[in-house]
C-alpha cells in the first residue's frame, strides 16, 4: 500500500500565497488573501507564521535545507538549488521585486546561504571568527550574484553560473566544500 504524503497547514498556507503572488505582487497580499485563498483564517495562519515574510522566510529555508540534504555534495547541491530557484524565478522575481528593508528576501537568502554554508563548514572544521566572515562574504556575494541573476533576461545558463560560483569560493572554502 503506498502511502500518501499530505500537506501540512503550512505548506497550505505556503502555496496559496505562492497562487497568490503568481497574480499580483507581494507586497500587495494581505494576509486576509492568503486565509481566504487557503481556506483557513487568519488566525490560523498567525498560529503558523508572524507574517507574510515570516512564511517566505520558512518556505525558502525548508526548500533550501532539504535541497542540500539531498544532495551528495555540496556542489551538486548548489546545483540543485539553481534549480530550484531557476524553476520558480517568476515567483522568486516577484519576492525580490516586492519585498525590501528588514522584510527584503535578500535577506532571508543571505541569512539562509550563511547557516547552510556554516553548517557544511562546522561539519569538518570548528568555525573560528575568520571562517565565519569568510562565510559571510562568499554568501553575500553569491546571494547578489544569484539574484542578478534571476532578474536578469540575458541568461547565463545554471551550469556557467555554478561554474563560476566554485572559481569564485575562498580557498578555505574549497578545502572544506569541494
């Protein structure tokens, strides 16, 4: 007999407001839209989120965890996650155009990239205060370079830019990663 994976609420609550930011921006959706295009209400919602950017910051983090968890290394998980991210680029366009400040997705990119990379690194070696920064560096600069990316229409394929991101990791990095 197999077994039928259901969704949890919030993953209900993840992809209506998903349907929802296919139609219009994001900063545009309420969280009375996302109750009502889930069919659960708001307090619902608030028993799972704090707000709409808390659930963008959940999706992308489980999405980007269980990516790297999959993959068998870290580079064929980074290409899984160009992937991922490439696949859903209408989506992800419309998070980087449409969310900014304290709320921006920039950030919970930058944020979510820091704790993977951290994680892999801590996985082989302690995490002195000049790995860390190192960390913080290359993940910054690959969140920029990835949503270039994706906001740019003159693509460069996944691979070129996969490519480019192992040139471009620290060389305490590559030890380490690769």
């Amino acid at each position: 007999m197999k077994c039928v994976k259901r969704q949890t609420t919030k993953e209900i609550l993840v992809a209506s407001f998903q349907e929802l930011a296919s139609k219009k921006p994001v900063d545009k959706i309420t969280i009375q839209d996302i109750a009502d295009e889930s069919g659960y209400s708001p307090a619902t919602f608030y028993r799972h989120f704090s707000d709409k950017f808390d659930l963008i910051a959940w999706d992308y983090s489980q999405h980007s965890r269980n990516i790297m968890e999959q993959g068998e290394d870290w580079k064929s998980g980074l290409k899984e996650g160009l992937v991922y991210l490439y696949n859903l680029r209408k989506y992800i366009r419309n998070l980087l155009l449409h969310t900014s400040g304290m709320d921006s997705f920039i950030g919970y990119m930058a944020y979510t990239w820091i704790e993977l990379l951290s994680d892999e690194v801590s996985k082989r070696q302690d995490l002195d205060q000049s790995l860390k920064a190192i960390i913080k560096i290359y993940a910054y600069g690959s969140v920029a370079l990835i949503c270039e990316w994706l906001l740019d229409e003159e693509k460069i394929s996944i691979d070129q830019l996969l490519d480019d991101m192992i040139l471009a990791l620290p060389e305490r990095l590559k030890v380490l990663l690769l």
